[in-house]
C-alpha cells in the first residue's frame, strides 16, 4: 500500500537509470544511511562498536570485493584471504617504510599492492574454470601464508611474526575512539559500494556478467575475455586488499598472518553465497549472517537457558553455536539457494502487492 | 514459506540485536569484584585449555568459600574463544563491559592484540608463563603483568639445562640443537634469545616450525631424523605435543634428549602416549602436578566437597590446573594488595589492581600461609620488573606421572635484561611511549 510507485512517473533517462527508481526506495536508504552516521553513534556503546559493528563493516566490504569477482564474474576465488593479507602487510610496510605516509595513502597502496597480485593470480583463470581456478587461487592462499610467515622483511624483523600499527590518523584527524573508527569504516564502505554498485552498473560491470553467463558467447559479442577477467581480479582485489588493511589497522591492530588463513577465504565466499551472489545488498547480509549470528548465539543461548533455570556450560554454549549455526546454514540455502539478496528481492515483490495479491 | 522465514529471520535479527544492547547494559552491580574468565573449551586446545580453566575457576569458588577478599565477594564469568585471536578480542570487549579489572588471555595471540588497548582502558593483562617477553619491562608496558616467567626466561634455562647435562656451557660447540615450534608469536617468542645464546656458546640452532594445529608432523620429523640434533626444544600447545612425541617414538628419536617448553609438560600432552614418552623431560613454571599441597586439599575439600567443583575432581592438582589455579591466586593477590593501599573491604578498580599487581610481594611465609608450601617459590615485583620471579624446575615424565626436578634454575639476568631493554625501548619507539622514570613509578 505504501511500497508503491504509482504516480511516480520518470521523465528523463537520468531518472530511469538511477541506482534507485523507487521514490520510497531512495528515502529509505538515504534514512539509512542517515541513521547509520548519526543515529548509531548516539546509541550504540564501545562493545556494540568494537566487537559487532567495526569487524562488520570491514567484512561487508570484503565480501563487496569478493562478490564483484565471483558473484559477478562468475570466477570462483578461494584466496579472498590472501588478498586481504596483501592489502594489511602491504599498507603495514608503506605506512613505516615511507616517512610522512598518510593512513589513506597506505591503505590505497596496500589496495593496489593487492591488486597487482590479484592480476598475476588471476592468470590462471584465462585457461581454467570452476573448481579447477578455486584450486589455483588456493594456491595463491598458502604461499602468502607460507610468505608472511617466513619473510621476515615483511613483519619488519618482529621476532614473534606479530605486526602492529597505532596512531591512526586520518588528515589530522586522530581515529582512536570506537564511534571514530566506526565513522571511518562506515565512510569507507558508503564510498566503496557507491562505487561498486556503479561498476556493476556501468560497461565493465556487463562486461564481468556477460563473461559470467557463457564466456563463449561473451566473446563473439566483442567482449576481451582477458580484459574481463583480469579487471574483475583487479577490482575485486582492490576492494579486499583495502578491506584487509582496514581489517589489520582499525579492527585489530596488532596482528599475525593467522588472522588471514584460509578459514577467512572460506568465510567470504561463504558470505557472498549465503547473502547472494552477484547483488551487492547480498554481500551485506551476508557479512551480517556470518559475523553476527555466532556472537549473537553465543551470547543468546545462556540468556535462554537462564530463562528457563538451566545454566548451560561454556562448552555446550559453543558446541550449540556451531550446529545453530550449521544448520541455519543449510536451512537458507534450502529455503534460498539465491541468497538472502533473493529473499529480500521476493520480500519487496510482495510488499508491492500487499494487500491485493493476485 | 518465503515471507515466513524472512519474518523469522527479521524477528530473530532484533531480538539479537536487543539482547546485545540489554546484556551490556545489564550487569553493573557494584559489591563484587568481576574477574573475567577467558576459555577454550572447545576446538584444537581444549584439552589443555579445559584443565586451566577448571583449576582458575576454583580457586575463585575457594577465595568466596574462605569469605572473599576482605569481605568483597568474587564473581566472575567464561567467556569461550576457541584460541582464536578475534575472538578473544570479542570476549576482551564483552567482558569489559561488565567491570572486568584484570585479563589473562591465555593465548600469546590475544595478548599481542590485547597489549595495544589495556592502557586505553586501563586493564591490568596478567599473562603468567606466556605473554610479550619484553613486557617484562614495565617502565614501558604499564599494563602488561608476565609474572612468574616469560619464553625467554624459559629458553633461557633451557639451554642452561642442556648445557648442565652435557658438562657445562661450553661443551654445547658444535652441538645441534632442534627447536620444533608452534607457528605463532607463542612458538616463535624463544627464537630470539635462543639465537643470542646460540652465539655465546657456538651451538647451531635448526628452527622446525609446525603450522597450526600441529598434527602434521612427517616432514618435521623427517628432517629431525636426517640431520639427527643432539637436542629437541619442544616449544607446542594442544594437540601438537602428543604428536611430536607419537613422531619421536616413530622416528626413533631419544625422549629423553626432548625438552619441552610449559606448556607441554602437562598430563594431556603425553597421557595418550603413556609409555612411549617415558624419559621427556618438561620445564615447570616452578609448580609441577601437585596433588599434594594444601591448596588442593583446601579445593577437594571446601569447593568439590560441596558439590560445587569446576569439572572432574580427579584432575585436580594436575600440571595444568594448577597453572590455571596459580594464575587466578596472582589476579587475586593483586587484587589483596591493592586493597591494602586503597581501602580493604572496597571493590578495587582496574588502575587500582594494576597498582596492586606492580607492587605485589609474596614471600615464602605468606606463600605457604596460602598451601602453596613446595609449590612456588617468593614473587616480588616491581616497577622495572613486571614478572617478579624467574624460578623454573625440569619435570620428567615417568610414564604415569610428572616428577619434578631437584635443581632449581633462574635466568641469566644479565644477558635477560639486555634484551629486555632492548626489545621494550624499540616498542616504545615505535608507539612514541616515554618510559616512566623511576619517580613516576612509586606514585
């Protein structure tokens, strides 16, 4: 009744190609994103930022960039961890190599840096597909563990193999307080997925999908197959190898190459096919689903117990979690195997009907 | 079925997100003092993380048994992370929120994330046996606590014991010396003081690293067989230990020429090997299994007698419980001292138990006072030494039990300090710390 854009009527191929064509769509997230600058950093207290939201948004953009190469691309990665780790030891090794290096420029150095490894492990998926590339860029997962690990130029000689960066300043802006690193991520993020929902978008973004859906046609429509695929391992490292930095600098601060192992990779492809491959609304609710829901269960399940009398050990408590977990898992994909960017989709379709179904 | 499992999903996203709010906001009741209890329960470690955390809860439920500190009442709660660094930084700030006044991450990994924000939220960090090593050096970290002994005081005496056996220091030229290490900033925290003492005495060091979780072993053990050094340091955690000695006892290598760092000279390291690890010798954080001291006695009795026990009772007094029962004994003496200066009977806050830690002094009398008679030796801290002592036994595994060495060992102070101040004044550098002068400090 009120989702509706009758009346609404667009006059100009701006207002028709527009990231939003729904009036109420546009204000809601505008609402959003209002609320999310100003009304969260009112409301929401140091644990709240440091322990859900901050780990959050770094993840949403990791999984924005993860989602650009696989969702969209149709190119399967299992590396997403490693370009991460790029982009942190990257950024680390501008930030104290250069004298005066600005914690902006590092962090788009480090992209960069992540970028042009994304290009070389990219290679391979010009000759191979599927699985057969989720196994090559596998590889590129193990040597960059094995690479930060053992090269100690790396961690800058840190005789435990642990790095850690302080001081973050932003153009004199000191990032220290949670509601400051918060803003900072958040910031990022608007500015990162503006810029991928355009891409999506634009000429290169169709280029990605028309490889994506059959690279055979693809290419007889004029499509660069090596093009296509290299700028889509590009970007999509970009995006991780900048999220990967932040994730080193803002969230963590200190950190060792375990913080990226292949648990990671596996958690960002998880993401972006629980939330939705190819939709970038997706890899938001994909990052929520997985960095939420196990804090959420862990904290949730003793209140529970408590509820009824039963005080439940910290080792159940983690065991339940991990099956919970398993197994709303499964149950999305079964309800869902689009993702929950589908359901969401669905969700909307009825709304507009409501209350008149056909 | 679509629309239901959205409003499913949708109702159950506020419910977590209110409960997350609430949950904070709830616990701020004031006559108790919080500790904080950071576990593994679960995963790769449980097994040494369980006994640790089973011997720290109880010695808590003793200290409310015997009426508290001064009267203040202990409360406290689990947080389980798994051994992982994120998330124990969850736990960290969860737990934060309601009063914490003192951390014992039990991970090197937490610690090394954790160091950077407890002088931001003015957080005492005790990390007894693990830990920075040059947080030792506490002109420079304020807030980190690694009493009892740090890697380098452990690879330190390591060597020295080595170097004993074989007929002094000097007898160590030319010998080849293994260090089979966990692939952390735990398993890699020795190297630098091996490699100094390597140079002093003209050993050759050979540095095996094991990838996490450490139950692949051939090529390590591989490579041990082929060059055959005359001594393994095992420096592992967890599961990894069973399986470096089930590889040794395949690969032929003499246990009695391994020596393990504390934290695998515990029953769940070798107890699945039983016989085959016979002859394994382990450091001791001073206290060995100690099924006879008082404190445990003080445990079965008043704490397991009432039902109330933290897991089984048998384990009570192994090498790994007691550590757990030492640490929470450290938190709360802390804890004691503070009050002393700030008002017994009062709940202390976090810069209060920092003081209290810094300026902690067990001697013997107090020690054995407390049924810790045979099991530790004096702690005296101070502002320069946040470790406060440096005693370590050898521990031998007979095949059914741990026995504890006769001789006692110390550090090299000398050559420790050294590079202490080293290692403290480059992170002070970096992260543009002054250190404190000595006046700062009695404040």
């Amino acid at each position: 009744m009120i989702y509706r854009e009758n009346g609404q009527f667009k006059t100009s191929y701006g207002a028709d190609q527009q990231i939003f064509p729904i009036a109420q769509d546009r204000w809601a997230v505008l609402a959003i994103i209002a609320f999310a600058f100003i009304g969260v950093p009112l409301l929401a207290d140091e644990y709240m930022f440091r322990a859900i939201l901050i780990p959050f948004l770094i993840l949403s953009l990791a999984a924005l960039g993860v989602n650009l190469l696989v969702g969209y691309c149709g190119q399967i990665t299992l590396g997403a961890g490693a370009f991460m780790a790029i982009g942190a030891y990257a950024a680390y090794n501008f930030l104290i190599r250069i004298d005066g290096m600005p914690l902006l420029g590092a962090l788009i150095l480090g992209g960069l840096t992540s970028a042009a490894m994304g290009i070389l492990f990219g290679i391979p998926s010009l000759r191979v597909r599927g699985l057969y590339l989720a196994v090559a860029t596998l590889a590129a997962q193990f040597f960059w563990d094995w690479a930060f690990l053992r090269i100690k130029w790396f961690t800058n000689d840190s005789s435990s193999g642990s790095v850690s960066v302080s001081n973050l300043d932003f153009f004199g802006w000191t990032i220290d307080a949670p509601a400051e690193k918060y803003l900072f991520c958040l910031g990022m993020l608007v500015v990162f997925g503006l810029l991928a929902k355009n891409m999506t978008r634009a000429s290169i973004g169709r280029q990605w999908m028309a490889i994506r859906d059959m690279d055979v046609a693809a290419e007889v429509i004029g499509i660069r197959p090596m093009w296509a695929k290299l700028s889509a391992f590009a970007v999509s490292s970009f995006f991780v190898g900048v999220a990967g930095a932040m994730w080193g600098f803002v969230h963590l601060g200190s950190w060792e190459p375990a913080a990226f192992s292949v648990d990671r990779s596996f958690q960002l492809l998880f993401m972006v096919i629980i939330g939705g491959l190819g939709s970038i609304v997706g890899s938001f609710f994909g990052a929520a689903f997985i960095v939420i829901l196990p804090i959420f269960l862990n904290q949730m399940l003793p209140a529970l117990g408590g509820l009824f009398g039963v005080s439940i050990s910290t080792a159940a408590v983690s065991h339940a979690e991990l099956i919970i977990f398993g197994v709303l898992i499964v149950f999305f994909l079964i309800v869902e195997p689009h993702g929950l960017a589908r359901l969401w989709a669905t969700s909307k379709e009825k709304l507009r009907l409501w209350p008149f179904p056909h | 079925m679509k629309i239901r499992s959205l409003a499913l999903a949708v109702s159950m996203a506020t419910i977590g997100l209110t409960s997350a709010v609430t949950s904070t906001a709830a616990f701020a009741q004031a006559k108790e003092q919080f500790f904080p209890v950071l576990v593994y329960r679960t995963g790769a470690y449980a097994a040494n993380g369980n006994p640790w955390a089973n011997g720290y809860v109880d010695y808590l439920k003793l200290v409310n048994a015997q009426g508290g500190i001064n009267g203040v009442k202990l409360s406290f709660e689990e947080c389980e992370f798994g051994y992982a660094t994120d998330r124990g930084v969850e736990c960290y700030e969860r737990l934060k929120g309601k009063g914490a006044t003192v951390f014992q991450p039990l991970s090197t990994g937490v610690t090394f994330a954790l160091t950077d924000k407890a002088p931001v939220d003015k957080i005492p960090l005790i990390t007894a046996g693990y830990g920075r090593s040059e947080s030792q050096d506490g002109s420079v970290f304020m807030w980190n606590f690694p009493l009892l002994g740090t890697y380098w005081v452990a690879a330190d005496v390591a060597i020295q014991h080595i170097g004993k056996q074989a007929g002094g220091l000097d007898k160590l030229k030319g010998k080849k010396i293994a260090l089979v290490y966990h692939d952390s900033p735990f398993g890699k925290e020795p190297i630098p003081m091996l490699q100094e003492r390597a140079k002093m005495h003209g050993f050759e060091l050979m540095l095996l690293p094991v990838a996490h979780p450490g139950v692949e072993q051939k090529a390590t053990w591989l490579q041990i067989r082929q060059n055959r050094p005359d001594n393994v340091l095992l420096w592992g955690w967890g599961v990894m230990n069973s399986t470096a000695l089930k590889e040794a006892q395949a690969t032929g290598y003499p246990r009695e020429k391994m020596l393990g760092v504390w934290w695998a000279g515990a029953e769940p390291d070798v107890k699945d090997v039983a016989a085959g690890a016979k002859g394994y010798n382990a450091l001791a954080l001073q206290h060995s299994a100690e099924p006879k001291s008082k404190v445990v006695a003080d445990v079965l009795a008043q704490v397991h007698g009432k039902g109330q026990g933290t897991g089984p009772k048998e384990e009570v007094g192994q090498v790994l419980y007691m550590r757990g029962l030492i640490s929470a004994m450290l938190a709360v003496e802390g804890v004691r001292k503070a009050q002393e200066r700030y008002g017994k009977g009062k709940v202390m806050t976090g810069e209060q138990v920092r003081w209290g830690l810094e300026n902690m002094n067990l001697d013997q009398k107090t020690l054995d006072a407390m049924g810790f008679a045979g099991v530790m030796r004096p702690v005296q801290t101070s502002c320069l030494d946040h470790m406060g002592a440096s005693w370590v036994r050898i521990q031998t595994w007979d095949g059914s039990k741990w026995v504890p060495g006769n001789d006692w060992y110390q550090a090299d102070e000398k050559l420790l300090r050294g590079m202490v101040l080293n290692a403290s004044r480059k992170y002070a550098e970096e992260k543009k710390i002054t250190p404190r002068t000595p006046e700062q400090c009695k404040q």
